[in-house]
C-alpha cells in the first residue's frame, strides 16, 4: 500500500481539524499519528488506523488516500 500524506494532510486543513485533534479521537499519541502519516509506504497503518482516518476525516472514496500509486 501507498499512503498519500499530502492528500491526508490537505484533507485535515479542508475540514479545519490538525493532527493532535484526529490523533485524540483515535486514541493516540500526536507523534504517533505523525510518524504514520508521514511514512509514505504506509506500512505504519493498520487497518484500524485506515477505517478511523476514513470516519474522522469524511472520506468517501479511500483509493487517492491510501492505496494510490
């Protein structure tokens, strides 16, 4: 899997949310969070990750967020 951390990024500034905020409604660190969203591999989420991102963050069509390339 690839991760788009641009898109992912950009999508938190689109609904005016930050890291540390979506980081607390997944129930982990801010760090942690950033060190998965910043790992372009994406190897760093697990599927719980992926499902939490796509509900906090209103995606409906998850492919450009994490299986592009």
């Amino acid at each position: 899997m690839v991760l788009n951390c641009q898109k992912i990024k950009a999508r938190m500034v689109e609904l005016g949310t930050n890291q540390g905020e979506v980081a607390e409604k997944m129930g982990i660190d801010r760090g942690t969070l950033n060190a998965k969203v910043n790992d372009p591999t994406g190897s760093r989420l697990t599927l719980d990750d992926i499902y939490s991102l796509i509900g906090i963050l209103k995606i409906d069509d998850p492919r450009p967020y994490f299986f592009c390339g």
